[in-house]
C-alpha cells in the first residue's frame, strides 16, 4: 500500500465532507489525465470538490475514475508502479484516510474479477452475484439496471452482444446475439427505466434495440442514420438522463 500510495503521490483534497454526504448516483467524477479528479454535483453542476495525484513525469496520466457504492472510496486507473508509461492499474483511494493502494492489475486480468463497475459506480462482485460468473466483459460495459434486479453486460468478441444476468435467480445467464451482423461492429448500451438499449454501429451504418428483461431473442432492431456532422467511421455512443436517450459521438480515446 505504501508504494502504491507514494507513486500516485495524492497530495490534496478539497470539498471532501460535503461530497461524502452525497448519493453516489448523484455525483459526477471527472479525471484529467495530468492527475485531478473533479467531483459535480449532477443536478447543479456545481464543483463539490477536488483531488489532485502528483504524478511521475513522464506517465500514462489518468484513465478514467468511478466511485464506491457506498461513497467511501474513490477508483481510479492510474499507471503502473514498475512502469510510469504503461496504463493501467486500479487505485483505490480511502476518502476517509486519504489512502491510496492498488486492488486491481490490468482490465482483462482475473484481479478485476473481485470487482463489478457500472456506469462509473463499483459493487464487490460478490454483492451482486454469488460466485462472480462474469468474465471477459469490460468494465465500463456492465450497466445495472436501475432496480438493481438486472445486470446486462455489453460485449464485442466475435460480434456484438448482450450478457443478460437475472440477479433475483442468483445470477441466472443467458447470451442475446443480433442475427445476420457481419464486419466489425462497435455495441455500447443503456438503461431507460425498465428497458435497456443496445445501440451497434459499423462504417455502415447503426442499429438499435430495445431490449425488455427477459427477452430470450432479438430481433432485427431499428436502422439509425448517421447524424449530421458526424464522422462516418466514428464511434457512437449511448446514454440516457431525464427520461431520454442520447446517441453521440466519440471523439477520442487512449491506446496505448
């Protein structure tokens, strides 16, 4: 812990006591890769307050930040001790202590398997499934439905995909695959209310389906134009607030 904790090198945190009274579905986190964390509040949009890693130079930077179901503590993948340019690991940051250790190695490895991210917020695996039978799904593709009933998991390998795990039948799995998709397809998904969407996009073209618990088939999904302008070959992503979704466009990401 003491190394993990003198390689991010936290120095300072601003706004805490106000932020840890927050519910966690109400705060937005906000990482920039130089090493501050931004806490919003979602509905003001007013800053709560701040974190600062003091970073090795050069570094890998940040790359992305959620937050403890409880609110206790603070996730952040930040780069590896042993080597500053490669990304990443996870860090797990006590707001009560302001200590930092790595609990996680690098996405894809068996450590993440301890631990399940949705939409920026992380349950214990065990919590929410006994015996953790997700594997291979990215963590930022696992989305929990507002009821906490449901826990679908959005994946690409050999076409798109939706995991479904039914979390009132002791995490019950079944694999809803598109029908007639070929080519390289980029899935991304959310929750609205009740029903989930799973939007896929190639160069081609997009579709969407809405995809009601339980579901045992998809079907052909609804055809998505491109919107103006927009890329053609760029990534479409998915999300929903107030009641309504929100298709947009993906204007970069890290690879390292």
């Amino acid at each position: 812990m003491k190394r993990a904790f003198l390689t991010l090198g936290l120095f300072a945190l601003i706004g805490s006591s106000p932020f840890q009274a927050q519910d966690p579905r109400n705060v937005i986190l906000a990482a920039r890769r130089s090493g501050d964390v931004e806490f919003i509040d979602s509905q003001t949009l007013q800053t709560l307050g701040s974190m600062h890693f003091s970073l090795p130079v050069p570094t890998s930077g940040l790359n992305g930040v959620s937050l403890g179901a409880d609110g206790s503590t603070v996730f952040v993948d930040g780069p590896m001790p042993s080597d500053p340019h490669s990304c990443c690991v996870l860090y797990a940051v006590d707001l009560a202590t302001f200590q930092a250790k790595i609990v996680a190695s690098i996405p894809g490895t068996a450590s993440r398997d301890s631990l399940i991210r949705s939409d920026g917020i992380v349950y214990p695996a065990a919590r929410l499934i006994p015996g953790n039978p997700i594997r291979r799904i990215s963590d930022n593709l696992l989305h929990l439905s507002p009821g906490g009933q449901w826990l679908f998991g959005v994946k690409s390998f050999r076409g798109p995909a939706i995991e479904t795990y039914d979390l009132t039948r002791g995490g019950a799995h079944q694999e809803l695959r598109p029908v007639g998709l070929t080519g390289d397809w980029w899935p991304t998904g959310a929750w609205l209310g009740g029903l989930f969407y799973l939007n896929v996009r190639s160069d081609s073209g997009g579709r969407l389906w809405t995809v009601t618990p339980g579901t045992i088939q998809l079907d052909a999904g609804v055809p998505l134009t491109q919107p103006n302008g927009c890329s053609p070959t760029s990534i479409s992503g998915i999300t929903a607030a107030g009641g309504k979704l929100f298709l947009y466009e993906t204007f970069g990401f890290k690879v390292d």
